[in-house]
C-alpha cells in the first residue's frame, strides 16, 4: 500500500532573506576602510598628481616673465655699457705683460789689463761693462740678445724678471745680423719663455711694443707703430743690416738685443740699433730699427715658424 507524505505538525512560516545587522554590529575599523575606499579609490591620487603638475606647469607659462630672444643689438647694447663703465687695460699693457718674465738684462764685462785699472777691479766691470736686453726663447735659460752687446766680453751676467743673476755663456754668433745667442747657467723656477710671432704679417702703422733696460732702468715699456719695412742699416761692427723692421717707440742704449713685441705679445723682432746722426749722443729721436724674428731664428738655428 501506498504511504501517504508525513507532514509537520509546525506551522510553516515565509521564507524571508534574513535581516540585515545594525550598524553598530560592524568594527569601526571596517566601517572606515569600507568608507575610505568608497571616497578615494586608488587611481585618484594618480590622476590628482597630473592635474596639479600640469596646473603648476601651465601657471609658470603663464605668469614667468618672457626672456627676449639674443640679437646683435642686445649684444652691441652690453658691450657698449661694459666700455663705458669699466676701464679696460690697453693693447701694450696686455702685450707687455705677456712679455715681461721672458724678459733680461744682460751685462758683459772685458777684463782690464791696465794695472792702474786693476786697482778697483769691480768699479772697471761697472764702469765698463756694455748693457744690454736679452729675451728668454726656450725655457732652459737659452736667450737672444745682440752681438754688439756682448761682443769682446770676458763675462755676461744676466738677471731674470724676479732678481735672480747669473751668468751665462755665449753659445752662438751671427755678427752679420747683429746677433747673439747665451745660455744662462741657473734659471728661476717656472721661467716663462716668450712666443715666437710672424713679422710676415707686419703692416705700416700696426701697433707694436718694446720691453727692455734703458740706461739700466727697467725693465721699461715704450709703445708705437710699424713705421717700415726691408730697411737696411750699417750697425755698430760696421756691418750692413738687410730686411729690418722700422718702428717708432722709444728706445735708448740698453735697449738693445729686447724684443719688439705685437699686440698679442708676440715677439716679431730683435731691438738692434736706433738712427741718430749725431755721432756723440745716441739717443732716440724717433726711428729705431729691429732685426726680424724670421731672421733671428735662421741666424742662430732655431727651427722655421
């Protein structure tokens, strides 16, 4: 036989979804991080961090102030105001700086054979002693100066640009160009050889400059022009001096065997002779005369410039 279904004798109730908790059920730590994470999701802060950077960006466009674009007359304008607010050293005061520590005095003595002389031995090397300029060339102590400076000497001494005196000997002569060659026995420490220029490039009125030992004053600066070119001369030993530079700054004796600088402070030519027709006196009276440094270097062998 057939069973018929049993039945609960409970009441059946609705189902129904269960009731949600009251909030104070939940942990504020969960309510907190259920919060935070609805108000800031995390690509917020990103998209937070372009907008401000872009918004800076754009702002300093905006508002910094425009710098104008270099042109020439912006160039011409500063120059302009830094020549006349600043006092600017001239061309020989720069080439004569340039020159100086390569620069001498050289003094040559005779031995006396007089035997009243020979009293006062050093007074007779003062009094008769030929001076002279010479300029250092290499950074050995090798230095160029004129013949007739130290011409029949028994002696050269020579004294640098900071006191040191030495002696020196005389390594090579060209008395056909007026030229001598010395070899200075102690050298200074970092003593400066000059630069060697091109009188190749030399023109009527080009400003040229002197260094040297007037009368043993010095060292002395003196400034002028190219006043010629290719001029001969008869110099002291009687030889007849070809290709000459003419020039117009001061020189007197003692100045002989220095450079003749240009206005990058290069050494062009050799300070050899000045024109004077008084036979008794020489001093400058305008036209003094340099053995170019082309000539110089053939003449004591230095290698081509």
């Amino acid at each position: 036989m057939k069973k018929m279904p049993i039945y609960s004798r409970r009441p059946a109730t609705p189902t129904t979804p269960p009731s949600p908790k009251p909030m104070g059920s939940l942990s504020r730590q969960n309510l907190y991080a259920s919060w935070q994470a609805i108000r800031h999701p995390p690509y917020i802060f990103f998209i937070a961090g372009i907008l401000l950077t872009s918004a800076l960006f754009w702002g300093w466009n905006a508002f910094s102030p425009k710098s104008k674009p270099l042109t020439q007359d912006i160039i011409d304008e500063a120059v302009l105001k830094t020549l006349n607010t600043k006092e600017l050293p001239s061309k020989a005061t720069k080439a004569a700086q340039t020159i100086m520590p390569s620069v001498v005095m050289v003094r040559a003595f005779k031995n006396d054979t007089d035997d009243k002389k020979k009293k006062d031995s050093k007074k007779n090397d003062e009094e008769d002693g030929s001076l002279g300029t010479g300029v250092v060339i290499i950074e050995d102590g090798t230095i160029l100066t004129n013949f007739h400076v130290i011409a029949g000497s028994d002696r050269v001494e020579v004294i640098f640009y900071d006191g040191t005196k030495a002696n020196a000997k005389i390594v090579a002569v060209h008395p056909h160009n007026d030229l001598a060659v010395l070899k200075s026995e102690k050298v200074p420490d970092d003593l400066l050889p000059a630069t060697l220029g091109s009188s190749a490039q030399l023109k009527y009125g080009d400003d040229v400059v002197t260094v040297g030992f007037p009368f043993g004053i010095g060292p002395s600066v003196t400034s002028g022009v190219i006043s010629g070119l290719r001029r001969e001369f008869t110099g002291e030993n009687g030889a007849q001096l070809r290709n000459l530079i003419q020039f117009d700054a001061a020189i007197n004796k003692g100045n002989s065997g220095g450079p003749l600088i240009n206005s990058a402070g290069e050494v062009v030519g050799i300070v050899t002779a000045l024109l004077n027709p008084s036979s008794t006196e020489k001093t400058f009276i305008g036209i003094g005369f340099a053995v170019t440094i082309e000539s110089a270097g053939s003449a004591v062998g230095i290698p081509p410039f």
